[in-house]
C-alpha cells in the first residue's frame, strides 16, 4: 500500500510539473559518479538517455571540464544539454573530494596546482575519460572533450600534447596566454585532435592568439578560432556571470558558440558533411536583370523560388557581391544555394557592361578601380540593393550582403563605412590588410551591420587581422571572425581553386564558414534565439520511472552501470526541493 501510495504521489507531483517547472521535455537520466583520478577520488556528474544509449546502441560521449570554481551547477547543466542532443554527457571533477571550493582565494590555488603542473592536470583528464570509455553504453571511439576557462586551458594543453583517444575538443573562453598554457614547444606529439576555440576579444589578447595560431600551423592540426566583439569579456558562456569590463555573459556568443560546437560535434561523430551546393533548379526562378549601377549598365543574376516569394508573402534578401574575376558561375550557384535557404539570392555585378574580365590583367585593373574608390565600389554595392529592394516580393527590411574575396574586402568597407539599409554582412576571404581595405579612421559614422568574416590563417596576416578587431572594438560594432586552419589559404570556399601555397579550396572551411553563415542570416531575419538551457529534471534520489518527467520514487537506484558508485544527491534548487518535499508531504497525507 505504502508503494502505491508513492506511485500515486510521484504520478501527480509529475503532472505538476515537479522538478522541470513547464517544460516537461527532458528524457535523460541524471547522476553523481565517483571514479579514480590520479590518487584521489573524484565525483563526476553524468547525464544519457537510458532509452538510446545501451550495450547494443552506444553513444558518443562529450566530457565537460569544470571551471576554476570547481563542478558545479553549471557544468550539470551543459552536461544535461549534451545528454539532450543524444550524447553521454561527463562533467569531470578535477580537483577531487578534500579540496576547498569555497572562495576565490581557494579556486585560485587548486587552479594554479593544475595549471602548473600539466602532467597532473592531464592526468585528471584521462581519468575522467577513462571513467567513460569504461561505460558498456559508451561509443569509446567517438569520444570529445569542452572546456570553460580553466577547462578551456585543459583542453588546449589535451591538443598541444597530442593527447590520444578523443576526436576532438573545444574551449570557451580559455586562458590561452603563454603563461597560462602549455607551449608547443614542450611537445613534439602529434596534434590528432581537432581544436574548436571560442575567444572573446576583450578576453584573449591578439597577440597571444597569433602565437597560439603560429604553434597550431607548425604542428599541422586542424583547428578554427572563434572571435567575439565587440565588448566581449571573460565567461561570456556563463549565465550568471556579470562583473562589469572582466567576466560578463553574452547572450549572442554563447548562442553563436553553441551552434558552432554543436555541428563540430557532428562532424567529429558522423563524419564531415560534404559541401552544400546549388545546380540549376526548376523548383526556382532565375535570371539575368540588368540594372543602373553608378554611371553604366550591370547586369545581376537573381534566384528565388516564386511561389514562396510573393508580394503578399515577401522574403528576406541576400546579396552577393562578386569575386575579382567579375560575376560568373560561383556567385550565380551561391545564389541559388541561398534561393534554397527561402531568400531572394541576387549575384551582384559590380564592373558593368564594358567592363573586360578576361584574364588575370582584367581582373587586376577592375578591381584595383573599385578598392581604390571606395566611394565607387560602395555605389556599385548600393545600386545592387537598390535593385533587390525594388523588387515587390522582397522584405525591404531584411536585406544582407555576402561577399568573396574582392567582394568580401567590399563588405568589409561597408560596414566600416556604416552604410545603412542593411542588416548584416558577412565576408569569405576578404582580404582585409589596411591596403585593401578603407580603414575606420576614415569615417565616423556608426557601424550599424553586423559583420561575420570567415579567414584562412595562411591568408590574412594575424597582425591585419589584430589591428581590424581594434578598429571594430572602438566602433562598438557587433562582429565575429573565424579563422581557418591549418594551411587555409586564399579561396577556401571556391571548389574549383587549386593553386598551391596560394589559392585553394578546402572542403571543411567551406563546410564550416557556410553552415555558420545560415544561422547567421536566420538570426538577422528571424532575431536572436534564446540561449538554450537543460533545468534539472528531477530529484536525483532514487528509482526513476519512464515518462516525460522522469519522476523518482525513494529507494536504492536501478542503474545498469556503476551503481555502487552512485552520490546520491539533488539537482534541484534547496528553494524547489523544499517545495518539493512539502507537496509530496501534502499528497501522502491526502492518500493515507
């Protein structure tokens, strides 16, 4: 009787919601797990779906390494995230039981001891990836570590070191200052994991990251650096961060770096997808329009599928901006390819009629007119816009601009310049030394577009890049740049280029820089989404029971694995376990 009245008092705390307020989604399972670590032992945080990952269909598995702070609710969280996406999630316990993380005077000395000594801090690493890979439910060849902060310097030593037996691992907001990390120099392992960094720029100095970038290069590892600004500090992942000018969440780069992580999971999992592309299509509408652009004729070509577009139901608009050869089959198939994505794809002509783009000597003269004449080339850019705004099935209030090469130094001008009417720009080997580019000095007008620039290391110099963040940073604009490597040069997103040591295509950069361009445009068109969140799903104190709430019923838990190894303990707030508690009181006594 005792057990059916638990059942019925579990059955209704569930209907109300217990432990996951209104969102009733969560279907993973939730537990503290101790495990070796060096000569200690530690308590990790692990989080599945019991349901998909078993001994006949093993997970792929992501550990979470912890903050200075120590594992905590934070680490939980991201952990549930993980387990939500269908991976086994593993927040690390770095330090271990006995070591105090109850003020910052004890995070930075249990911090410091890892830091300082790698060999110790490694260790703890495999640890807790051993801990996993022991699990039946566990995919052992498919395994990725992240890191925040402290855990992000871990994570950049795992790949310096060339530790083996993880895909690859990803940072936030990592610490990477020479003082702070191993050096390439005291290694000479292969670098087999790939390397995800996200870094905000008020953060992580520009010359540290160049040197970082230098030892990435000389050791050949397959690595991208994210960077965020303008105003983006320390922990900007963290929700609760907020000290203002040093660690302060932002809400656009945690979601951006997010999504980011989130298809570089897949690509290390599920393998690398191949490289979207756009053939003719008689789903869509396209043609050539000619248009007045500045004192000449230039002729555009336009794709976008008509029934979708319509004056009644008017859709966003995606300009292309051409590379120095002039207007030609890769901007006409990029357009399509946004066509695809429901926009209004326009390849603008920049040159006009007239215009010769023959051969290399063409295409040197056009462009060196454009670049030279700022005032000219952004003319040539509006007229564009002006075409595609006059069109009455476009949304004229949700208008971008993408650009290659030449095209991509033009959009870069165009945001420096802060030309209006447009949403956001976004920018494929640009070309943005101070040479090529008009510099902000030039003009005070604020920097209303959001930019996004994607940058092989081989192709723009670290110090242009360097001095172009400190130009958007006092301009306050909103930016992000991804840098590509290693051995990226000039045109890694055109398939066809193949020119050694110079310009050449490279599949995952066009991969990646195009994937991190649609949520980019969907964020312009659509806005911003809310960040995402895992909240506790339960009480973490006994038997589960199947259902959408995960209800847990007092008694010894049913676990398949390491169950002797199980803290019991809460993953609710003690505000909502006290709640909790006296509903449940509530309940029993109405059933007695």
């Amino acid at each position: 009787m005792a057990c059916i009245r638990a059942l019925a008092a579990a059955s209704l705390l569930c209907a109300l919601g217990a432990g996951h307020g209104d969102d009733d989604h969560c279907t993973h399972e939730a537990s503290m797990v101790n495990y070796t670590c060096n000569t200690t032992t530690c308590g990790g945080y692990m989080a599945y779906k019991a349901s998909a990952c078993t001994a006949s269909m093993k997970c792929p598995a992501v550990v979470v390494i912890q903050d200075w702070n120590g594992m905590n609710d934070y680490e939980k969280e991201r952990t549930r995230m993980l387990a939500e996406m269908g991976y086994v999630g593993f927040a690390a316990d770095i330090y271990g039981y006995g070591t105090p993380v109850e003020d910052m005077s004890d995070w930075m000395a249990a911090s410091s001891a890892h830091r300082g000594n790698p060999d110790l801090y490694m260790s703890k690493i495999s640890a807790a990836i051993d801990k996993v890979k022991s699990l039946d439910f566990v995919d052992t060849t498919k395994v990725a570590v992240i890191g925040y902060c402290f855990g992000g310097t871990g994570v950049v030593n795992m790949a310096i070191l060339g530790m083996e037996g993880v895909l690859g691992v990803v940072g936030y907001h990592s610490g990477i200052s020479p003082n702070a990390r191993v050096v390439r120099g005291n290694s000479t392992a292969p670098m087999v994991a790939k390397v995800l960094l996200h870094s905000g720029v008020k953060d992580d100095a520009a010359t540290d990251m160049a040197m970082l970038e230098e030892e990435f290069e000389s050791a050949g590892a397959t690595y991208e650096i994210v960077r965020y600004g303008s105003g983006v500090y320390h922990s900007f992942t963290e929700w609760t961060a907020s000290v203002p000018m040093q660690s302060m969440y932002d809400q656009r780069a945690d979601v951006r770096s997010w999504e980011s992580t989130k298809h570089f999971l897949m690509e290390l999992f599920d393998g690398l997808p191949a490289a979207s592309r756009g053939p003719e299509n008689d789903m869509l509408t396209t043609g050539l329009h000619n248009y007045t652009c500045n004192t000449t004729t230039c002729e555009g070509y336009m794709a976008y599928n008509a029934s979708g577009c319509t004056a009644s139901m008017k859709c966003p608009a995606v300009v292309v901006i051409q590379d120095w050869n002039g207007m030609n089959d890769y901007e006409k198939e990029r357009s399509r390819m946004l066509a695809e994505m429901g926009y209004v794809g326009f390849a603008a002509d920049i040159y006009g009629y007239g215009t010769p783009v023959e051969d290399m000597s063409d295409w040197m003269a056009a462009s060196s007119a454009h670049r030279g004449n700022p005032d000219l080339y952004m003319s040539k850019i509006s007229a564009a816009i002006d075409k595609v705004k006059s069109l009455d099935f476009v949304d004229t209030t949700k208008v971008a601009v993408i650009g290659y090469c030449f095209g991509g130094t033009g959009v870069v001008n165009m945001a420096i310049l802060g030309m209006e009417g447009v949403l956001g720009v976004v920018g494929y080997h640009s070309g943005i030394s101070p040479n090529a580019r008009v510099v902000r000095g030039n003009s005070t007008t604020p920097m209303v577009a959001k930019v996004l620039l994607h940058s092989g290391v081989k192709d723009d110099a670290a110090t242009d890049m360097a001095m172009l963040e400190e130009e958007f940073e006092s301009a306050g604009a909103t930016y992000e740049i991804a840098r590509y490597g290693s051995g990226i040069y000039h045109s890694f997103t055109e398939w066809t280029a193949s020119v050694p040591m110079q310009a050449m295509y490279d599949q995952r950069a066009d991969v990646r820089s195009w994937e991190s361009t649609k949520h980019f445009l969907m964020e312009l068109f659509v806005g911003l989404p809310a960040a995402e969140r895992e909240p506790e799903c339960h009480l973490d104190v006994g038997l589960r029971f199947p259902g959408p709430c995960q209800t847990l019923i007092p008694g010894d838990h049913d676990h398949d694995h390491d169950h002797d190894n199980q803290v019991e303990g809460s993953e609710t707030s003690s505000g909502m376990a006290a709640f909790l508690s006296s509903a449940l009181g509530a309940v029993l006594a109405l059933l007695a």
